[in-house]
C-alpha cells in the first residue's frame, strides 16, 4: 500500500483532486505532478476533497501555495473540501484557510464555482 | 429541600409551589427559583437585596460556564443595566498592551463610545466604585484618569472590576433611575468582583488557547522539519532536494512564490510563470549576498537596484545558505497574509537550507566517489594486463617476479622481454597514482617492445629514447625511476642501467654484497640525460633483486622504514632458497614489519637467481 493515492474526477467543469494518504517529504511530488497537470492543461477549477486524507505535512501546503495563483490567474481557484481530524486542525492551526477557501462539502466546494 | 423547610417555620406559611415535573436540573438555578418564588410580599429593602443577590448569583452560575470574552462583557453590562436602573451601561476591557477599550455597551446610546480608550494606569484608587456629583474631590490622585473617563462618557459612575493581578475591566454607567438611587454603590462592589474574576477566568482561558495554539503548531512544524529532512537525504538527484526545500519552505511559511539560486543559476522555482530575465535578477542578488548567512527581507538589498525587481517579483525574504562547497539562496515571496517571519520561522528556514544543501553535497561526493572507483577499477584492469604472468624459463637459472597493488593504483611495473640469446628485464615506478601513471606504464611497455624488438638491443639507448618519450608526451611533473637490464643467461653477463632507482642489490653466493648503483638520473624529467651502462657478472649461486620503494618503504606503525639494510640482510639469509621463495620470505617480512598499518604503495620484487652448481647438474 503506498503512502499516497491521488485520484481525479470531474464534476462539471471542476476537477475534484482525493489525495488518499498522507501527503509528505516522501510524497509530495507526486501530489504536485498530479495538481501540476491540471493546472498546465488549463484545468484551474480545483477542489481537493480531504475525506480520505490521513495527513498533510507542510511540504504538501508549498505544493498548494505554489499552484493557487497560477490557477487564479487563469480564472480558477484551489479550494478545500471535507477535511477531518487531524487534517482540518492543522488547516486552522497553519490558518491555512485564511489563504485558501475550504468548505464542509465537496459538493459546496464544487458549486462555490458556480456556473463558470 | 423539605428539611430547609422545616428549620424555616416563617417561610412554610407561603405557598411553595410542588416541584415541577420539568424541574431545571442545576441547583443554583433551582434555590434561584425559590428565592424569586419568596420576594413578592418582602419589605422593599429586603426585597431588593434579594433581588440583587439573585443578579449576582445568576451571573456567577452564567458567567463561569462561558469561556468566551465578549459574551462575559455582554453580561456583565446586562446585569448591571438591569439592577441598577441606569439608563445605558458599558464596559471596558484591556486589550493585549493593557490599554482599556469599549467591549460591550447596552441603553441610550452616546456618539463617541467607540473611541473611547484609556491607558491602565500604574495605580488604582482605593475605592472600587467612582460616583459624579457633588461629592468633594478628596479622593487619592489615582483615581483622576477615571473621572476624566467618566466625564467623557458623561457617566455617572465608574467601577473598577479589579483581581489581585490587576484591573480587568471599568464598568460605566449612565445616569440612573432617580427612584433607584442608593443602594448602587454596594452591588456594584459585589458585582465588581464576581466580574473581575469571570473576566480573569477569560484572560487565562484565551491565554492558554494561545498556547494550545502554539504549542500545536510548533510540533506539526517539528514535524514537519522531520519528514522533509528525510526526504531530503533519500532524494535521488539535485533536482529533487531543491524541489523539496521549496515545497517545505513555502509550506511552512505559505508563501506562494519561491526560488533557489546556486552555483550562478537558478536551478528550482515555484509560483507563476516568470519573464526569464527575472532569473539573472535573483542570480545578481545571490551573488550580492554571498557568504552571508542572515536571513534577510528583500526590501534590506536596498543600496542595489536588484531591491526594486525583487519587489515587483513580489520576493519578500531571501535566505541565504551554505554546507561545504554547496552555497545557495532561497528566495520567498512574502508570507502568507503578509506576517512577518518569527524566530521559530527563521530557525526552520535556516534548518531546512541547512539540510538542504548537506544533502546536494552528499550526492556529490557520493558521486565523486563513485566516479573516483570507477577510474581506479579501470586502471587496476590496465596494470593487472600488463604484467607478466609468468616468468620466462632458462637453464640454470630462477627467475620471479610479484607486483602487490595499494589500495590505489600506483604506477609500479615490471616486465621480461625474451629474445634469442637475452632476456631484458624491466622494473619501473612512475610517480603519482591512479589512472594516469597506469596509462603511463602502458605506453612504456609498449615503446620498449617495440625498441627491442626491432633489434637495438643497447639499453641505453632504449633509455634514452624512453626518456624522450616521456619527456615528450606527459606533465612537466610527471618522472619514472627504473632499471632497465640484460641477462644473458648462458654466460651470466647482466647489463644494466639504473635510472634513479633504488639501487638493485647483487647477493653473491659467498654473502658478499654488491649494489647496481650505475646509469642516469630519473627518465621523463630533462629533455637529454646522460647515460652509463653497468655490467655484471652472476655466477652460480649468486643473485640479484629488484625492487621498488613499495618495499623499501614499508613502515612499521611507529612510522620506521623496512629499509635497505633490513632487505640486504634479509637477502643475505635466504640467498639459498629458489627465488619465488626469497620474494615469499621478502614479503611476508615486509608485512610483519609494517605490522597493521597497510602498504602505502605498490610493491614489487623481482629476484633473477642462477642456480647453485650442485642443483645444476
């Protein structure tokens, strides 16, 4: 079982990103390879949905922070979405999420973009 | 509750309502209940006694069940509204330097409240509870700063909610009720206290948040700092350790731009996209920061021009950094909602840069040395090709040969070259190590088989065209010692020529000793070299060995040389073994001489033995 598993779906005309795991030093590249994609191919509507996220050390926050003004400025945004435990106590702590708009839902995370 | 009934005769009288099914469960609320049920029908004065007694008691029961500041101020405000009669109350609460300001007002409102503000003075008056009006201004000096409040305000009174540790609040209320005037100032007093105390229990409550906070946060940073310092020593090239130090970095300070300059380039970004002459920009301020190791903001390069690009590259920190011959900075857009960077940050950073760079030192040298090991295992494979494997066969004659390579390859060599009636035999030592002096003896042996075997069999001439060759083809520096000599083994004549060699020793079958000191100075050093060849005759019996300093240098462990006095004796002692016995016996004295310490350099013994008459026939 390896340390991270990143899925994507699409709703709509966003990308929900399900990192699945724990997001570290030793994972962190592949992580940012996945959002990199995304955001290269003019995909900048982006929710990463925590539910199934174990962790997220502050390598994974640098992958985010280098990401959310490319996809800004093309229009879309990087916006969080059910976090638990752990995870969403060091979003708050980090106050990661005065930085980035996170929501309970990944369903009010996906229409927080409305009809783009 | 019957029993409390019954020590009160007076009271059973009234008519005590059955507890009620939906009794609320708190006690103090439950006696709170009975006390209200009793005033109707008191004398005024108890009546209202009990009645603030009541306030008091609600508001404690209230005010320790809430943790949340502004909540606490909403009440106390309330309470004090609704037992006094005042037409408005408000309260001011110390903000985190200590200077009171408006945290919750209620009643007729007056322009201005908001700006109200008040430095706690050093001081407190005595009394708790600060009336207007015509009372005569006797009172101590410290009380001033509040009047002047209360005039402000245009309150009519002023109380102090004060704890052992100090003022925690100022109550102010507006003109009261005239029917209510006179038993204020002791509630008040009563108030001013339960409400320090709620309002004390806030501040600590609120304080120990903050360091629950902190504390938190700083061990997700340790974290933190564990798992990228890992990552950054398992990390397979360059590429992936600046990667990594700019995830962490921005991470921790969730900063959404960064850059790593080393070596003169910029060698990993994040964040947008920018115009390339943006990286000589970064590469021109690494460069003005070099060999410094604060870290900086952007804005501190402000005597270089650099300062302004950084601004508009929206870069707010540089951070310099260096491990070794690995030297760098990193470059941070501005922290995330623009904080600024605590110490704690600093020592991260500093941390991070720290590990990051001994990580890209460690995969160089590990490089180097792999790159390294691979050079010698090559030029282990050129020397073990051109030695000899076996030595030629005469009549009457014994010869043998060993070469012990170091740990690095040296450029010791030694080899024989039959021809019709004479066989030449060459031992060499080319200074230095490695890959270069092995190439050189390539070269050598290649040149001198090609010089004897188109028949000039002179040595030295093969000496001085040798010696040419070298002094044409390799570093000033560069020199090879050796002896170059000629047996003829049906006579036992032996030419030879020692070119700066340690001189070859000539054991005779009596014991006697001569050395082999005739020939040149060493080959490959000067354009010309003068040459003399010296001769020899071994008879049966009589032996000559070859060697270089690899033998004759061997130390022991208190650093003395096995020296050519210790060979020659040596020599001496085994002059009648065969002759791969007497390098046998030379070796295994050298190594017990040298004990552990190990060879410092290549080793080789050549030993050109002719036999005894009695072996012979």
């Amino acid at each position: 079982m390896p340390d991270l598993q990143v899925a994507t779906r699409r709703v709509a005309e966003v990308v929900v990103v399900e990192p699945k795991g724990f997001i570290n030093a030793h994972t962190v590249a592949e992580f940012e390879g996945v959002l990199n994609a995304l955001v290269e191919a003019g995909d900048v509507r982006i929710v990463i949905s925590g539910a199934h996220l174990s962790y997220v050390a502050s390598a994974g926050f640098g992958a985010i922070m280098g990401l959310i003004e490319e996809a800004r400025a093309g229009g879309g945004d990087i916006r969080v979405a059910a976090l638990t435990g752990t995870v969403a106590h060091i979003f708050r702590v980090l106050g990661f999420d005065r930085l980035c708009r996170t929501f309970e839902t990944e369903g009010e995370a996906v229409l927080s973009f409305g009809g783009h | 509750m019957r029993a409390e009934s019954e020590r009160r005769p007076d009271m059973t009288t009234r008519a005590v309502r059955p507890t009620a099914p939906e009794a609320p469960a708190s006690p103090g609320t439950r006696y709170q209940q009975l006390l209200a049920e009793h005033i109707g029908g008191m004398n005024p004065g108890l009546e209202r006694r009990v009645s603030e007694l009541l306030a008091l008691t609600d508001f404690s029961a209230a005010a320790f069940e809430r943790l949340n500041a502004a909540e606490v101020a909403s009440l106390i405000v309330l309470v004090a509204l609704g037992e006094s009669g005042a037409r408005w109350a408000g309260l001011l609460s110390p903000d985190e330097e200590g200077v009171l300001r408006p945290a919750s007002r209620r009643g007729a409102g007056k322009p201005g409240w908001e700006e109200l503000q008040l430095e706690a003075p050093e001081r407190l008056p005595d009394a708790s509870v600060l009336r207007s009006g015509g009372e005569p201004p006797k009172e101590d000096a410290a009380a001033e700063p509040f009047r002047q409040l209360m005039r402000d305000s245009e309150a009519s009174s002023a109380t102090l909610l004060r704890t052992r540790d100090g003022l925690r609040g100022v109550l102010l209320l507006g003109e009261p009720h005239p029917d209510l005037a006179g038993s204020q100032t002791d509630f008040l007093e009563a108030l001013s206290v339960s409400a320090a105390a709620a309002l004390e229990k806030c501040r600590r409550d609120e304080e120990l948040r903050v360091a629950n906070r902190r504390l938190s946060l700083h061990v997700y940073q340790l974290r933190s700092l564990m798992d990228l310092t890992a990552g950054l020593h398992r990390a397979r090239d360059e590429a992936a350790v600046w990667d990594l130090l700019l995830h962490g970095a921005m991470g921790h300070v969730l900063a959404s731009r960064a850059a790593v300059v080393a070596g003169g380039r910029v060698v990993a970004a994040k964040g947008p996209k920018r115009p390339e002459d943006d990286g000589a920009t970064l590469v021109r301020a690494a460069e003005i920061l070099a060999g410094e190791h604060n870290i900086r903001p952007a804005t501190d390069l402000s005597h270089w021009a650099t300062s302004c690009d950084l601004a508009r590259m929206e870069i707010g920190w540089v951070v310099p950094f260096a491990s070794g011959a690995v030297e760098g900075t990193l470059f941070l857009g501005a922290a995330g909602f623009g904080r600024e960077l605590s110490s704690a940050d600093r020592a991260f950073l500093t941390s991070l840069t720290g590990q990051a760079s001994a990580a890209v030192e460690s995969l160089r040298l590990t490089r180097a040395s792999i790159q390294k090991e691979k050079e010698l295992e090559v030029a282990r494979r050129i020397q073990a090709r051109f030695l000899p494997s076996e030595a030629p066969a005469y009549p009457g004659w014994d010869l043998w040969g060993i070469n012990i390579p170091c740990l690095s390859v040296g450029g010791d060599y030694y080899d024989y070259l039959t021809l019709d009636e004479a066989v030449f035999v060459t031992i060499a030592d080319v200074s230095g190590k490695g890959a270069g002096p092995a190439l050189i003896m390539a070269s050598v042996q290649a040149s001198l088989r090609t010089f004897f075997r188109h028949g000039q069999p002179g040595i030295a001439s093969a000496a001085q065209d040798l010696n040419h060759h070298l002094h044409q083809n390799t570093e000033d520096s560069r020199y090879m010692t050796a002896i170059l000599a000629r047996l003829e083994p049906a006579t036992g004549r032996l030419d030879y020529l020692n070119a700066g060699h340690v001189h070859p020793v000539l054991v005779r079958g009596d014991g006697s000793v001569e050395r082999l000191d005739r020939g040149s100075t060493v080959l490959g050093l000067f354009p010309e070299i003068d040459t003399e060849v010296g001769t020899c005759e071994l008879g049966p019996g009589d032996l000559v060995a070859l060697y270089t300093d690899g033998l004759s240098e061997a130390e022991d462990p208190a650093g003395s040389l096995f020296d050519d006095a210790r060979i020659v004796d040596a020599l001496i002692a085994a002059r009648s073994m065969g002759a791969r016995d007497i390098c046998g016996d030379l070796l295994s004295r050298a190594r017990a001489f040298s004990g552990p310490s190990p060879l410092r350099d290549d080793l080789t013994l050549v030993v050109l033995k002719r036999r005894g008459r009695q072996i012979v026939v």
